[in-house]
C-alpha cells in the first residue's frame, strides 16, 4: 500500500490472512468441545448431587481455560509480532491483571491479618458494617456472619 500510514503498513505486515480459516475452525472447535463438555458435567452434577457444585465450577474454570488458549493460538496464528511486541503485549496483559486482582490480594492480606491478629473468633458475635451476628466462618477472602433473623452476609 503505497499510500497507507506507517501504522498501518506495520499492521498489515504483521497480520496473515491465510490463517483466518484456521482461527475458525479453532473457535467453532472450542465451541463445540466446551457444549459436549458442559452437558457431560450438568448429567454428572445430576447424579452426583454430592459434587454439584464442585462440577459446576470445574466446569466454567475448563471452559474459561479452553476460551483463553482458543484465543491465544488464533492470535498467534493470525499475527506474528516481533519479540519486542510481545514483551510490551506482555507487560501490558501484566498490568492490567495486576489492578484487576487488586482487590482480591487486598482481601487475601486482610484475611491473612484476621487469622494472625485473632481480633474475634467463630462464634463471637460482631457488627460490621451495619450488620449484626455471629461468626460462622474465616476464610483467607472473607468473613461470614449469621445475622439475628438467620441471613447468611459474606464480609470480604
């Protein structure tokens, strides 16, 4: 192109269309993988209701996965980026990862905290926040109280 920016020369350099069929048939393929897999799961939740929930969450963690790695591959099939783009790819993916997880190491050191400092027990009784109760749970994320009228309120 002889006209195009600089830009978007660099762009179009990087970028092989002729992988665009396979980067379809990397999602279709994930699609259908992830559905088989999913009714699979939701017939074995149902006859081992013990597990359910346990099913259910390994469920959405290997869809989740095999949507990331779908995505990856066909982005690494349909560009080809130089070293120094995936180091800064990288650090940017890094960063923003970093300030999405914020809240939750927050949570994590708080817990950590809790569990070290002993300021209350399970089973003392607490107001936080305007809720009232009893301790029933201290976790490394969160706190659990049972309020007086038995509502179960998770404090991270």
């Amino acid at each position: 192109m002889p006209n195009a920016p600089a830009g978007e020369a660099g762009w179009m350099q990087a970028f092989n269309p002729e992988a665009i069929p396979v980067a379809v048939l990397v999602f279709l393929g994930t699609v259908l993988a992830v559905r088989l897999l999913n009714r699979l799961l939701q017939g074995l939740s149902e006859k081992v209701t013990g597990r359910r929930l346990l099913i259910k969450q390994i469920n959405t963690l290997v869809a989740f996965s095999a949507y990331l790695v779908a995505t990856v591959v066909s982005l690494t099939s349909l560009f080809t980026l130089s070293s120094e783009a995936l180091f800064a790819l990288s650090g940017t993916i890094a960063v923003t990862v970093g300030f999405a997880l914020k809240d939750m190491a927050a949570s994590f050191l708080a817990g950590i905290t809790i569990l070290i400092t002993k300021p209350f027990q399970v089973g003392d009784r607490i107001s936080f926040g305007g809720y009232y109760g009893e301790v029933k749970e201290i976790g490394m994320r969160a706190v659990q109280l049972v309020t007086l009228d038995d509502n179960l309120v998770t404090i991270p």
